[in-house]
C-alpha cells in the first residue's frame, strides 16, 4: 500500500493522475514532460481511459473542454511553449467553470527558450495568462512525492471549485528519479456528481456548457459568481511550507525544484550559526500572503530566489509591503544555481 | 387535388419570401403586416389554391408555417 | 370549423427542437439546417443521447435550439471537443456545426486530424462562401472573384487563393464512412439534404465513424442579395465550384 517506487516526476504525475480518476488524456509530445504523455498512453487504456495524441496544443485542451464537459476527469500536460498554446483553451475552460488538469513542466524561455529547468512561467500560470479576468489553481511540488500527492489535489480542487487547475513543475522536476509511495487508487463512487455535465438530455432539461453570455449585465453576473468562488480558495485553499523560520533573521521564499535547494542553504546556513528560514508557497494561486506578511514583521530581510527574473518577487514584495527590504536572487535560461551560491548571497544580507 | 391549409405563425416569420417563390400554387404573398420584431410577414392570398403539399414548410428557414392537408376516409391511419 | 377536423397536420415543428426563435437573418439557411437535424434527432430518437457542439460564428447560439445537451466551442476548435466528448462517453451521439470560417481556415488542423482519426461523430459544415457573424469578410471558400468586405475588388486567386473543397479534402483520407454535399437552394435539394444528414447520424448510432455534411448555403445578408436570388445563385454559380452529391460512402 505505502510500497515506495522509484519513479521520475513526469510518470508519477501521470500514475497519481489515473490514481485520481483521470479517465482521459490529450497531449502533444514536447520535452520536458513526454514521459507523461507516454506514461498514459500506455497505462490509462488499460485503467478504462482514453488517451488521444492530440495534433496540436490547441487540439489537446479542447479535447480536454469536450471531455471534462462531458463530466469526466481529464488532464493534460506540456512545457513552457505548449501551455502557451493552450492559454485559449484554459481561458475558454475558465470562462465555462469547467474542471480540468493541466500540468506544466517549465523549461528556459521565452520563444523556443531550451529544455533546461526554468520557473520563467510564473505569471503566465498565477495572472491569468490567457484572455479575460479568470484564475486558475496553482500548485507547485518542490520533490517527486509532492507531485504525485498535488496531483491528486489539483483534481479534488479542481472539481470543488469548477476551476482548471494547473501543476507548476519544472524540468528538474519532471526529469528526476526519487522513491514515491504512490496515493492510492481513487473509488469512483467517491468522486464528486456533477450534474451540469453533458450526459444526455434524459429525464431533465438540457445542460448548456458555454463561456457565452452576450448580454453585459448577464456576463457581469457569470463573472460576479466566479469571482466569488475565487475568493472562497483564497480564503481555504493556500498552503505553504516553513523552514525554521521561528527565529530567522532572512526568511527564504522559494518554490518548486528552488525551494528544494533553498531548504538545503538553510541547512547550510543554520549548520553555520546564520539565522535563516524558508517559507515555500506550494500554493502560487491562491499566494500565501497572510504568512509571509506576518513573517516579515520579525525577520530583516525576505529573499525571493527564483528561475526567473523575478516573477514570484512581484507577490512577495505585495505581501511585504515594505515591512523589510526584500532583496532578489534569480537565474534565467536553465542555469540553475547551486546551494552555495545561493547561501553567499544569504551571507550578504545576514 | 387533396385540400390543405397553411398556417403562419406572425412572430415566426422574417418576411424572407422563399416560401412564396417555392409554392407551386400561387398560395402565399407578402402582406404589408409586420412583426412585433419588425418584418413583413407572408399570409395566404388564395387559401383555397392549397393543396397541403408542405413545400413551403420544407424551404421555411425559421419554422414559421404549419401545414395540415384534408385526409380522406380511405388514406386515415389508426394511431 | 367542420373542415379542420377532417385534417392532419403535415409538418409541424421538430420536438428535438427548443420553442427559441433562430436569430438569423431572414432567408438564411442556417435555420433550415437547424430544422433538418431536429428532424433527423427525433426520426432516430436520439434527443435524450445528443450533444450539439456549437461554433464560434453566426451559429454560436446552435446549442440553444436543441433539446439536447449542448456545448459552445472555441473558434475552430469544435471538432476538437467534439472529440473530447465522444472519448469521454462514446454512447453520446455527437454533432460539431461548423461554419467555412470556423471549419476550413482557423479550424483547419483539428477538421482534417478529427476525420483522419475516424472519430465517430457527425459534422455539419455550412459552407456560405463568407464570414457572416462578422461582417460578410472573405472566407477560405469565397469564390474567385467574389467581393466581399475583406477583398472589395473580387477574390484575386494570385493572391488570395481558390476556394477550398473541403469536402474532397476530407474523402481523401481514409478513416471517414460518410462524405456528401448537399443544397438546399430547392425543395428537392432540401430533401435530399435530409436524407444525407439522417444517414450520416445513423451512421454514428450504428457505430460506423466519422462523417461530414457539406452544405451550400446561402448568406443573403453578406452577399448583398435577396433570399430567393441568392438561393438562384446557389444553383446557377456555387455548386459549379461545389459539385454536389456523396464523396465517400463506406457504410
């Protein structure tokens, strides 16, 4: 039951999928994440799903509208260049409340960028993204066990709250082995009715899926209600990490593949008498500002490290509001940096 | 010739003449009637020329006619 | 009234069909279209197993004329998630309506991908030769030479290209049961019409695969012409560039 397996990122991803009642998978090949597209071709078949190489992007996260309009669980995956393609889609499943999985394993941008790990997808994934005033669920494993347990997750929130939810992995992630007790298989009479699903007008009116309201005021109050169920995740969905934060004088913020080195520069740091914390958001959206306000009260600085050139520093820095300096240590293109770099800049401000 | 009749259904009807060039028998025109939305609808200028034959139900692009056609003793189905 | 006891109603409104009135211009063949699938939905009595997928373009509404499921697409996408649809409950009788702008330029890819994989599900693609919805621009099936608001001196083929045959691109793969064209300039064509889009849903009912409608229509608003001259137009110039009949018949 709680046998551990080794297993890369993108497969146990795609197993704790099927684990959760995923029941159909659209993708397209593009590196780094086409072991989940091979995972399900595979294995979802065989579990009673459907699995459709797709022939776009674009064609993919429609297949996943028609699918989880049709009320069953579905997911797709791509990195980087791919989830821009799909941002159409993901704005149209926004717009029609539909539930719906997409993970994104982030490589080097922008354009053709490379395939190297990168978090340059941040606002991409927690803004928006796509058109229209919309929020999906953004959740962000730091180690190969956490994905297979937020995967499970992203379904369950994503059902609750008829929101597409997204996995914000990285290359790093998606690509590395480590051991995983795996969730276990999920009772299909446990998932949530859904009784706006396309399933034949028998016996009831017609269900309608639809992100189409022309009438203003109409569009306003379809706008109005989602809104409402953005701010109810705001208020009960964010979670986060702490790292010996209790007493630090820098409080860490890291996320993903670096908040996972960031917990070892606090190791380091604390094995050299230095005061240092982490708080890691495993939530992106909805962004644990309430604990990162109240740590930056106590601490003297909040240090945002991240791959990117400071996307997620953009929240910290609302959630600090100027209660310390919040200093920035990032790296772009796939270059990843090492505990000990990160732990010189630490010194700097310590 | 069996008799029929051709009912227009005012709020339905666009005005759009395609019934009127369809019928064989001269039965429909345009009227100077107009719509609560604002088109001139069609009526039957010679009902009795109806056959209930239904060509201008086929062509109708809004459902705006019914047709019903007189049935004879013999042609009368059960059910 | 003595005399109406003796009649039958002959045609009446399809049951599959909402009370809605259409919302398209008057003449336009999208609402004769709308009547032949409710028709053909109650004549199979599928009403209670349909999903209409609905376009991006005049026909975004379609879903709301059925008495059955419906779903509204991105533009293009339809055949996509009409594909999603039957993947995720194939007992569900799927219809993607399309238009030309929506099925042959922005949707081009998922149309051919959708019908080379045989998905089983039934397209109907209302070919007008014309972005309606947005003002009368040129479509990827404008004819040569045709004005429209986005080539105002004629479709220039140097340029713009011909008018593309969607129909036989389709019946030269493989996978599909059911290619047709179809018109409904007449009442013969009309019938005819209804007999090709009842068997191309049968065909899904039955299990068979794929099939797709083409139908010519008419768009008297964006081409400036009055409903019944438009339906003459149909009959005397766009079926010469589209030649109707069945393509591909596997069934």
């Amino acid at each position: 039951m709680t046998e551990r397996q080794l297993m890369t990122g993108n497969e146990a991803m795609a197993e704790a999928a099927i684990r959760a009642g995923c029941r159909t998978y659209f993708g397209y090949p593009i590196t780094p994440q086409n072991e989940i597209l091979e995972y399900m071709a595979a294995h979802l078949p065989a579990a009673g799903g459907a699995f459709v190489q797709a022939e776009s992007e674009v064609a993919a996260i429609n297949m996943c509208y028609g699918a989880s309009a049709a009320g069953v669980r579905t997911m797709t995956s791509s990195s980087s260049p791919g989830i821009s393609l799909k941002l159409e889609g993901i704005s149209y499943l926004a717009g029609a409340d539909l539930p719906c999985v997409i993970v994104n394993v982030m490589r080097g941008g922008p354009g053709l960028g490379n395939i190297a790990p990168a978090q340059g997808d941040y606002f991409q994934a927690t803004k928006g993204g796509g058109h229209g005033d919309y929020r999906v669920i953004v959740l962000a494993p730091s180690t190969v066990q956490e994905a297979a347990e937020l995967v499970g997750l992203a379904f369950d929130l994503s059902d609750r709250y008829r929101v597409p939810a997204m996995i914000l992995a990285d290359g790093m992630l998606g690509q590395m082995m480590e051991p995983v007790a795996l969730p276990p298989h999920r009772d299909p009479a446990t998932l949530p009715p859904k009784p706006w699903a396309l399933t034949g007008a028998k016996g009831r009116e017609p269900n309608y899926v639809a992100s189409f309201a022309l009438d203003p005021k109409d569009l306003r109050e379809l706008n109005l209600r989602r809104h409402e169920r953005y701010r109810e995740i705001a208020a009960r969905e964010v979670r986060w990490e702490e790292v010996a934060t209790e007493d630090a004088h820098v409080l860490l913020v890291a996320y993903g593949t670096m908040g996972r080195i960031a917990k070892t520069v606090v190791r380091r740091a604390r094995g050299e008498g230095l005061k240092v914390g982490l708080l890691r958001p495993i939530t992106l959206w909805p962004f644990p500002y309430a604990p990162i306000r109240e740590l930056a009260a106590r601490v003297r600085a909040v240090l945002t490290v991240e791959l990117s050139a400071g996307q997620m520093w953009e929240d910290v820095r609302l959630a600090v509001e100027g209660r310390c300096p919040t200093p920035f240590y990032g790296e772009m293109g796939g270059v990843v940096p090492t505990p000990d770099e990160v732990l010189a800049e630490v010194k700097r401000l310590a | 010739m069996p008799k029929g009749k051709v009912v227009v259904d005012p709020e339905r009807c666009k005005g759009c003449g395609i019934c009127v060039a369809t019928c064989p028998f001269g039965v429909l025109e345009m009227t100077s009637t107009y719509n609560s939305s604002g088109y001139p609808v069609v009526g039957a200028a010679c009902p009795d020329k109806c056959t209930g034959c239904a060509l201008c139900a086929l062509a109708c692009p809004d459902i705006a006619l019914e047709v019903y056609r007189e049935v004879g003793a013999g042609e009368r189905r059960g059910g | 009234m003595p005399k109406t006891e003796t009649m039958t109603k002959v045609f009446a409104r399809p049951r599959s069909l909402t009370e809605k009135k259409f919302t398209y211009c008057p003449g336009c063949h999208h609402g004769l279209i709308t009547r032949i699938l409710g028709g053909a939905i109650d004549k199979l009595g599928i009403q209670e197993r349909t999903v209409v997928v609905a376009p991006v373009g005049c026909a975004v509404f379609a879903y709301e004329w059925f008495r059955c499921d419906g779903v509204q697409a991105a533009h293009g996408r339809a055949a996509a998630v009409a594909t999603g649809i039957k993947r995720a409950n194939p007992d569900l009788v799927v219809i993607s309506y399309q238009g030309d702008g929506d099925l042959a330029a922005i949707g081009t890819a998922e149309t051919i991908h959708a019908a080379n994989r045989g998905e089983a599900i039934t397209v109907i693609f209302v070919n007008n030769q014309i972005y309606g919805m947005t003002g009368g621009q040129m479509a990827p099936t404008t004819l040569d030479g045709q004005a429209t608001t986005s080539s105002p001196r004629g479709r220039d083929p140097a340029t713009m290209g011909h008018p593309l045959r969607v129909a036989e691109m389709i019946a030269a793969l493989q996978a599909p049961m059911y290619v047709t064209r179809q018109a409904l300039y007449d009442a013969k064509h009309i019938a005819q019409a209804t007999r090709a889009v009842e068997k191309a849903l049968r065909y899904q009912v039955e299990k068979r695969g794929y099939s797709l409608v083409e139908i010519l229509a008419n768009c008297p608003t964006g081409w400036k012409m009055p409903p019944v001259k438009a339906n003459e137009h149909i009959a005397a110039t766009v079926t010469g560039v589209f030649p109707l009949g069945d393509l591909v018949d596997r069934g």
